[in-house]
C-alpha cells in the first residue's frame, strides 16, 4: 500500500542577509555632523514550513551591524501515515432458495403375530387362619333414668242445657269412659240459684245399647247419694259415700235428671284418678 503523508513538501529556506550602509567617519571636533547613510534594505526570505524538523542551533553573532548568517536546516521529520480509509458496505444478501421437495413417507413394519399364553401358574395353597382378635370390653350399663310421674288425673264434663228453659227430666246424654281408673270428686255448677239432682248410670261398652236394656236404672253408681244441687248455684263431693267408684276404659255413663227447679243449665265434672 503506498504511504501517503500529510506534511507539505519541504520548501528550501535561504539564509537572509540584511546589507546597510557604513556610518559616515566623524567630523572633526567642531565640525558639522556628517550626513546619515540611506538606510540599507533588509530582504526577508521565504518562511520555511510548518513541517520542517527542529530548527538548527543559532549562529553566532555577526560583528558589527551584520548578521550572521541562519544555521543549516534541520532535518526533515520521518514521513506520516495517512488514515485508512472507511470500510465499504457489505452487498446485498441474494433470496432463499425455495424448498426443497419433502420425501415419501418410510414403509411401516408389519407387526409380528402374538405368540401363544404362557400356562397359568399353580395356585398357592391358603395361608394359615390368624388368631381371633380379642374382643373388646363393653362398657358398663348406664344407670336407667326415670322420668317424671305424669299426671294421674283425669276428669269426664258434661253439660246439661235447657236452651232457654228450665231443664226437663229424664236422660240427657251419654259419656264413654277413655281411661281406667277410680272416681274420687263430683263437682255441679248452674247458671243460676235453683235445685238439680242428676243421677250416674254405668254399663260395659259391650253392654251399651242407648238404654234399651243399658245403661238403665238398675246400673246406678251413687247409691243414695247422687250428685246435687240445693237452692244454690254449685255443689262439690269428694266423699262419694256408697259409690261404685271403679271405671274400666269403655265404661259408658248415662246423665239422667232426676229432679230440677229454676235453673236452665248444668255443668256436671266427674273426677277421677287413673
């Protein structure tokens, strides 16, 4: 590769020489000063290049107006080097060749025949039977509760009612027993202050035929002593003196009038403990 420098081409430097005119010899003491001499004209040689190498050392002084003459040239500096130059651009990338075409697809391998089950092996023998477990301890019986008695009363009302008018006498209904049990109480309340004496008659619920032949008379519970109000308006026993007390659950009771004065309306409530 050629070397191309940047420095100038060296330009040749002469020595620059400066001639002037002698002074006139002094006039004698007294005399007129003589005239001046022309001024000498100085010639300024070219300026060397900014290139050149160092500059030489300096002459000696010249004697007298003179000026010695300038020292040799110093040598020229060692040539440079010149920059590389930019780095060109890259060509154009060619187009992709086209695909290539794809290839048949390999052949399949036949798949072997499955060869014959192996025989079955030998039924192993069944293994001992394991202890029994030992069964566990049930617990203790909890204590058995007892719940509250529940009520042992029970009560039969009926009520007699003469819509408007005092009452008549003779039978007035029928009540069937639901429970066993033992009459203890018989308690009357009118609508007014009168007389009433209303008599209890009993028979099986198998017996009942609506008085035909039971309950009648003859089936009488209260003895002497029937349930009875005198010029009052209620009436409460509890002594029941000489009454068949007993009732079995089915029992029907007939309610009949016996004797009546003034009042129009009875409550009859028999009482009784199961």
């Amino acid at each position: 590769m050629p070397i191309i420098s940047n420095e100038p081409a060296p330009v040749a430097a002469f020595p620059t020489i400066i001639v002037g005119a002698a002074t006139g010899p002094t006039g004698p003491a007294g005399g007129p000063t003589g005239p001046t001499g022309p001024t000498g004209t100085s010639f300024t040689g070219p300026t060397g290049s900014a290139a050149v190498g160092p500059a030489g050392p300096t002459g000696p002084t010249g004697s007298g107006a003179f000026t010695g003459p300038t020292g040799p040239r110093g040598l020229t500096g060692p040539p440079g080097f010149g920059q590389t130059g930019p780095i060109g651009l890259s060509g154009v990338t060619g187009p992709t060749g086209s695909d290539g075409p794809t290839g048949a697809p390999g052949t399949a391998a036949a798949t072997g025949a499955t060869g014959p089950t192996g025989f079955a092996g030998a039924v192993g023998g069944a293994g001992p039977t394991g202890p029994a477990g030992t069964a566990s301890n049930t617990g203790a019986t909890g204590p058995l509760g007892t719940g509250p008695t529940g009520p042992n009363s029970s009560a039969i009302v009926v009520t007699v009612d003469g819509v408007g008018a005092v009452l008549t006498l003779g039978v007035k209904g029928y009540v069937e027993v639901p429970f066993n049990g033992a009459l203890s109480q018989v308690d009357m309340v009118a609508d007014r202050s009168g007389s009433c004496v209303i008599d209890l008659w009993k028979c099986t619920y198998s017996q009942f035929d609506a008085g035909a032949t039971h309950p009648v008379v003859g089936d009488k519970i209260t003895a002497s002593t029937p349930p009875t109000i005198s010029s009052s308006t209620k009436s409460t026993d509890s002594t029941l003196s000489g009454w068949t007390t007993a009732l079995a659950a089915g029992d029907v009771i007939a309610f009949n009038v016996v004797s009546v004065t003034a009042i129009q309306r009875v409550t009859v409530t028999l009482k009784y403990n199961r």
